[in-house]
C-alpha cells in the first residue's frame, strides 16, 4: 500500500520514525511538508496537488525525495497530519453542548468544517483531486511536566467518537492522537517532547530537521506510535471499508447485468 503524508512542521517526528520501521511494513509513505500554514498556497491542479509558490514546491520536494507536487494516481490513501486542530481545543465546546448550554450541534458541526481554514482549504483542493481515502490526525496537545486532570476518560472517548462521527458525515476519516503519548487525555507525555523536531521555514535536506525547543513539537518516538496507530486503523477500518465498498459495486454490477 503506498500512502501519501502530507502536512506541517508536524511530520518531520513521523518521518524521522519511518526512517527506521520502514522496512516492517508492507507500506511505503512519501512525505510532503511545508512548515506553519503554508499549505494555503496549494492547489487542485490537473488532478494533482500543486504548490503555488517556489517556498511550498522547494519544501514538497525535500520532503519527499523531490516531488514537486503530489500525484494521487500513485497512493492509495491520502492522510493530512499536524493541520487539525488538538482536541482539547473543542472540548469546552462539547462540554457545554452536551449541557444544552449557549451551542446548538448544527453550530458545533458548522465549526469543525469551517473553524480552521487551511483544513478547510485542504478538504476541498485534495478531495478535487482523488476519491482516495481521506485521513484527518491532529496536531499534538501540548506537552506538560506537571499533569492536571481536566477530562475524564469517559468524556474523552465520547469528544472522540463525536469528532468521528462529524469526518465520517464528510466522507473523511478522523484518527485521535494515540491514547499512550497522553497526559490526562489533555496533554502529551514529556517524554515525547524531549528532542522534539521540525521542518524550519525551508527544510535543508531531507534528513536534516529542525530541532524544535517548544512543547508542540515531538519526537521520533512520538512518530513511531504515531504510525502504527495508523496503520491498525488503516488494516482494521480503512481496508475493511474498501472491500466492503467493493462487495457494493459487484453486487450492483451483478443485478445490472441480470
């Protein structure tokens, strides 16, 4: 399966983790980053994903071993990492929804479609472009040395499921970040931050990042975890829906033929 990872600064722990478990699974990954928000200046073009600018083409070719845009027809699933907002971002709004307090589930689903725009930009120029599976990983909670205990893990699952559920009415799968690296369901481990590392405003090379000395920047073994989070939902879900999809078109051919 060839998989196409495109996102910010964020990527840079989960290609440094690829680099090393690579060769223990049957995927292959292509990178394509570009750090901040500058993922804005892209476009369907042609069908491919195309930079509009030589900052993000100089980045997407780096990163990717030098590819200058992303062609779909080579991946089988597309996923956009690091742009999504965390989920303790969205929590005192769930809160207050489920407390029928001030929002309405229309406004709280209005929100999550437009409440940030590069995602929203990223939604429409992608989805242009491929039918592809569409895979939305947020951006790491920040990390703590102290921790603080402000949602209970019943709330979590249940902000979880909510932001499932919100995707999958766009036709997009949502992936939480790995319950192993969290502190409290509101942080992430310091352990994960310690070395954490970037893309900087234009990567040098491939292998070189930008060491990144804040509490949002994570780890190469932050990456790792990350990744095979992925991959379990990719063979158990993903792939499940794919030949479920598949058994639909048949069948629909069958009786057309009939």
């Amino acid at each position: 399966m060839k998989i196409c990872l495109i996102g910010n600064s964020h990527i840079a722990c989960i290609k440094k983790a690829w680099d090393s478990l690579a060769s223990q699974y049957p995927f292959t990954i292509t990178f394509f980053g570009s750090h901040a928000d500058t993922l804005l200046n892209t476009q369907a073009q042609d069908k491919k994903f195309t930079p509009t600018n030589a900052q993000v083409k100089r980045s997407f070719s780096i990163t990717s071993g030098g590819q200058e845009e992303v062609d779909f027809t080579q991946f089988d699933i597309c996923i956009v990492h690091g742009i999504l907002t965390p989920l303790r971002n969205w929590f005192p709004l769930w809160r207050d929804l489920r407390k029928n307090i001030f929002y309405s589930r229309a406004f709280i689903d209005a929100c999550i479609e437009t409440f940030n725009p590069i995602v929203q930009h990223l939604i429409k120029e992608i989805t242009a472009c491929t039918k592809h599976p569409l895979i939305f990983t947020p951006k790491p909670n920040p990390a703590i040395l102290e921790r603080k205990q402000l949602i209970s893990p019943a709330e979590y699952s249940e902000l979880c499921s909510f932001m499932s559920i919100r995707f999958n009415a766009l036709g997009l799968h949502y992936i939480p970040q790995p319950d192993e690296t969290l502190a409290d369901f509101f942080y992430t481990k310091a352990e994960f931050n310690k070395n954490g590392l970037g893309l900087g405003s234009v990567p040098k090379k491939e292998e070189s990042f930008a060491p990144a000395d804040n509490v949002r920047h994570m780890n190469a073994a932050y990456g790792e975890i990350y990744l095979k989070h992925v991959f379990n939902y990719i063979n158990t879900t993903v792939m499940d829906l794919s030949t479920q999809n598949r058994k639909k078109i048949n069948a629909t051919n069958e009786l057309q033929i009939a």
